[in-house]
C-alpha cells in the first residue's frame, strides 16, 4: 500500500471511530473528531504529517511495496 492511502485509511478509520464513540459513549469524542481533520488541514499547508512519520518507522510503503 502507497504511503498517501495509508495515512488517507488511517484518517478515515479514525474519523468514522471517534463519531462512533461520540454516538454510543460520549459527545467529547468529537474533539478527536475535531483534531483530526485540524491536523489534516494543517498537513495540507505545511506538508508536515506525524502519522506519515510514524507509518514510514512501521514500514508502510516502504522500497518493497512501491512500483517501479
């Protein structure tokens, strides 16, 4: 899997979780909600991403999964 889908996966998976906790546990979880899509338009500005810095120390689209 392309580094851009993993962290693209990751967000999404963490979006559609936090709405879930917030539905059936408690409203605060939206302020996860709230700091994901934050940290996600901040990327989109700065071009500086955690989660890519920690899926690249997993491995995540590493020179193995990549086309040439």
């Amino acid at each position: 899997m392309k580094l851009e889908n993993a962290i693209r996966a990751l967000a999404g998976t963490m979006i559609l979780a936090s709405l879930a906790l917030a539905h059936y546990v408690n409203p605060n979880w939206l302020w996860f909600t709230a700091f994901v899509g934050a940290n996600l338009l901040q990327s989109a500005f700065t071009g500086f991403c955690p989660a890519e810095n920690i899926l690249r120390k997993l491995g995540v689209g590493g020179s193995c999964c990549t086309k040439v």
